[in-house]
C-alpha cells in the first residue's frame, strides 16, 4: 500500500483513539477515583440482571460493601450464570445483550465461553487505545508502515451457542472498537480473510505469502512469541518459492539484504516493534524471536486475557512500563502473602509486593479471579507497575494452550479404563529440553501398554481448543510416554528437595514446577500420534 495512504490513516486512527489517551492520562493521575467510578458505573448498569438483584447492587454504596456482598469468583462461581446467557437468557449478567462468546481454556474446565457486550469492547479500548497511541507517537519508525496482528482462530469452524449467539472473533482486531476496526483493517499485511481458510497448513502458507509481500511491514502483534517464530521458519522451509512470487524489483532487494542479515531484516527492513508475551514461562521463547528479528523492539504485551485486562504497556525510551489498566474495568489484587485479606485497589499496592488479579467488567464478570500472579514494580503517576509472574492455579502454559489438573486426571483416568490398566503412577510435566511439549511419566506398564495409554491421552488432551490448537500450529510438539521407576518415591523426594513440607505433599497428575526429566533419569520413549489430534 502507497506509504502516503498509510500515513493518512495513521493520522485518522490517532484522532480516533487520543480521546482515550486523554481518558487513561486522566485516570493515573486521578487513580482512586476513577477506579471508584467505574465501580458505580457497573452497579448502575447492571443492577437490574438477574446477577445484581441476587447481590443487591442497588443497595452497594461503597467498596467495603462490594465486597462484602459480592463474592471472589473462578470460572465454576459463574459458570451457571454464564450457561443461563448462552442458552439466550437476556439479563442475566448485563443488562445490555451478549454480543458474542469468546472461547478459552479454562482452570478446571477444559473450556470456558467469555461473554462479550459493547461495553467490554469499550473496556478493552480503554487500555488497546493509549497502548496504540502511545506507540505510534513513541516510535517514529511506524508512520507509514503496515501491520501484522495474529489470526488467532485460524482454522477453527464457526460455532454459536445453545441461544444461537456467535463464539469467537474472526482476528484479534475485533478487540477494538469500529473505527478502530476501520483504521486498523486498512494498515494489515495480512487480510482477515486469510481466518476463513480452514484448513491449518492452508493458513499457514496464505499468511506466510502475504508477509513476504509486506515489505513496508513495522509492527507485529501477536500473542506467544513461538506463533511468529514458527511462520518464520515456515517461510524460510519455503524460501525460494515465496520469492518467486515477488515482483522483480522486491525479490531483488531480498536476496541482496540476505547477504548481510537474518531472513527477518532482509524481509522486513522497517520492522520496528513486536508485541508478544514477553514474561513468566513466555519469556523463554523469546531470545529465540529476537535473534530473529535483531532489528525489531520486542515489547512485552503485559497481562491481557481473554476476560479482561489488568495491564498494557508504554514505551519509555529503552524499555516498557506495564500499567494497570485502571480506566477499563474495575481492579481488585488478593495479596498473595496475606491472602484471606480484603483485597487492595489498584492505588493501594505496595512495590514489591505479589498480587493476584481480580477483575469486573462491563461484560459480566464480578469479582473475578483471573488465575495469574503480577508483582508491583512501583507506580506511573498513581497507577501501579504490573510485572507478570505467571499463573497460580497449576495450569500448565507454555504456549497459551492452558492445561489444567482436571482435563489431564480425567485424560489419564479415560485412557487407564481404554487399556484395562492401573498405572501405579503418572504424572504429566512439560519437556524441559527442546521443542515445547508434555511428557507422561509413568510406572506400571511398558512398551505397547504405555505407548496405547500414550496415544490416548494425548487424544483426550486435544479436547482441550487451547491444547488442540497450539497442536495444529506447531507450538506444541506431541505429548511423549516416559517409562519411570520408583516414581512415588522420586516425587516425594523432589518435592521435599524443593521445600515443601513432606505432611504437605499431595499427589498431581500435572505439575510445571521442577524439571522433572532430570528427577525421574528415563530414556525417553517416543510415538507418533494419530492425524485426529492434529
């Protein structure tokens, strides 16, 4: 696209979202307040759903009685109340209709459905906005380029609700609001239609075309930073082909920047920024994007989920500040060394200290825990810091796949009864070596038997979307059998080693805590899974 018709939709974007930089700008300054407002806010909306008569929102005139009244919830707290919605219930949640579901794993369900209204997506512009103004104004070297921003839901068939209400967004621009939409659609090196093709290497090769011809590509966006590593490499196995497609002129100058540079540089000379995860079990994958993309910033995404978000970053010249998102929705943090305490506010954090988020939203979510710990690193005006830690609920993330306890004991009890077997003991870790993946340690069989439980449970696992789909995309390299002795014992003493109260240990079927592949010292048993789980 002509770098003049680029600018003038950057020009138009920026006057679409600087209102919301004014809003967040005002917001730090103001962070008590306004987080008190949006408080009021929700029990305005809301006060007359099925949700807020059950917890008497009309009558809540302060925090103390918020959370006095309204329970800490986890995806099973409201799960009913969200099923009431999907079957087509209007009110139960929010008084404003359920536009959409969106679909992610849960902590002890294999799957949950997020509700989404228009005043959740304005939520979600409250934080998207600042971050993209910010951005554009912070680096010079975007103003007339294209962007790349993750199709997430490639290859996943459409899918609506008992209630005939759509799940799922068609790419991650959906987010945003419609003008925004309309901007951001406009600056993409890859169309969202290239979501429609179902079929997995289909999107791969469709997508992996459209980047090669982006040459004016400046920022990519996308969730885990493996996603880009592997379209990189993707394109690189298909080098010469996807250069053959080129004009003249572009394959040219391609083959020239090689001479000198990494595939990334030579493909994308103005590439100026990459969002992705960039903390907790993430940050692995990254030196691996950097090395590259040498040319490009790596800025870390801060904690935006599915649900909600708790922060977004700002550019501050050789690094990002994460910051609360306190103009969005309305933030609650359970400290984690005082966890029967009434939670603190956003403006009550102390630097240092680690918090589990807790978050209320315009589309229905009260008080709900996220499942993620973040520590304060200090304050941007009067907003806090957010350093992402990682999850505290035992889910397993290596990829954004979110493998829970529940869906891995169920796995292994559904494969035991398949086989006629009882393993004496099992235990489901993710590799600590290599390409991403989950091994199965077990006792009690060998060879053929464990290689059939093998099979079956890395079938059950891909019931999971999150595990399903970091399968189809290659993030995840199929789950391997391990044949181990005296495994009870060799967990009691690794997790004794670790400083865990010997009284206190517990048996897990999932567990990311320790490099298990070196407790348990076992040639590793290797199989190949059938097609279905891909």
């Amino acid at each position: 696209m002509n770098g003049i018709i680029i600018r003038a939709i950057q020009a138009a974007h920026a006057r679409v979202v600087r209102p919301a930089w004014r809003r967040f700008e005002h917001a730090i300054r103001n962070c008590e307040t306004a987080q008190h407002a949006r408080l009021r806010g929700l029990l305005r909306a809301n006060a007359a759903t099925a949700y807020g008569r059950a917890h008497r929102f009309e009558s809540i005139s302060s925090v103390r009685e918020w959370q006095d009244r309204v329970p800490l919830v986890d995806y099973d707290g409201i799960a009913p109340w969200i099923e009431r919605a999907a079957a087509g219930e209007p009110h139960v949640l929010t008084a404003a209709p359920v536009r959409r579901f969106e679909r992610t794993s849960g902590s002890t369900a294999p799957n949950k459905l997020v509700p989404y209204t228009t005043a959740l997506l304005y939520e979600f512009a409250a934080a998207t906005g600042p971050w993209l103004y910010d951005l554009h104004t912070s680096c010079p070297g975007l103003r007339g380029t294209t962007t790349y921003w993750s199709i997430s839901p490639a290859a996943r068939q459409p899918e609506r609700t008992t209630g005939g209400i759509a799940i799922g967004f068609t790419d991650d621009t959906e987010y945003f609001s419609a003008p925004e939409r309309f901007a951001l659609r406009r600056m993409l090196a890859v169309p969202p239609a290239v979501a429609r093709v179902r079929e997995m290497d289909g999107w791969a090769d469709a997508t992996a075309r459209h980047l090669v011809a982006a040459e004016d590509l400046g920022l990519i966006s996308v969730w885990h930073p493996s996603f880009f590593t592997l379209l990189l490499q993707r394109i690189e196995d298909r080098l010469d082909a996807c250069l053959d497609a080129l004009s003249p002129r572009r394959r040219a100058a391609v083959r020239q920047r090689l001479q000198s540079g990494t595939l990334g540089e030579a493909l994308w000379p103005r590439l100026a920024v990459v969002s992705c995860w960039a903390d907790a079990a993430a940050a692995r994958a990254v030196p691996s994007l950097a090395r590259a993309l040498p040319h490009a910033r790596i800025q870390p995404k801060g904690l935006l989920a599915t649900e909600g978000v708790v922060s977004f970053p700002l550019m501050r010249e050789d690094t990002s500040l994460c910051v609360a998102a306190v103009a969005g929705h309305f933030l609650e943090f359970v400290d984690l060394d005082r966890p029967a305490a009434r939670p603190r506010l956003a403006h009550e954090l102390e630097p240092g200290a680690s918090y589990a988020p807790v978050v209320s939203t315009g589309g229905g979510l009260y008080r709900y825990r996220l499942g993620d710990a973040v520590s304060c690193t200090g304050f941007h005006d009067q907003a806090p810091v957010l350093r992402f830690d990682g999850r505290i609920d035992h889910v397993s993330d290596l990829v954004g796949e979110k493998l829970n306890p529940h869906l891995v004991a169920s796995a292994l009890r559904d494969a035991e009864q398949a086989a006629g077997v009882k393993l004496t003991f099992a235990l489901v870790a993710p590799a600590a070596e290599g390409i991403p993946r989950y091994c199965l340690y077990a006792e009690g069989v060998d060879g053929a038997a464990l290689e059939a439980i093998g099979h079956a449970v890395e079938e059950r696992l891909c019931a999971s979307h999150g595990y399903r789909y970091a399968r189809a995309l290659g993030q995840l390299a199929a789950l391997r059998a391990v044949p181990v002795h005296d495994g009870a014992a060799r967990y009691l003493r690794a997790r004794a080693a670790a400083g865990q109260r010997a009284g206190d240990i517990k048996p897990a079927d999932l567990d990311n805590r320790l490099d298990w592949s070196a407790v348990f010292g076992e040639a590793e048993t290797r199989f190949v899974p059938a097609e279905a789980t891909t």
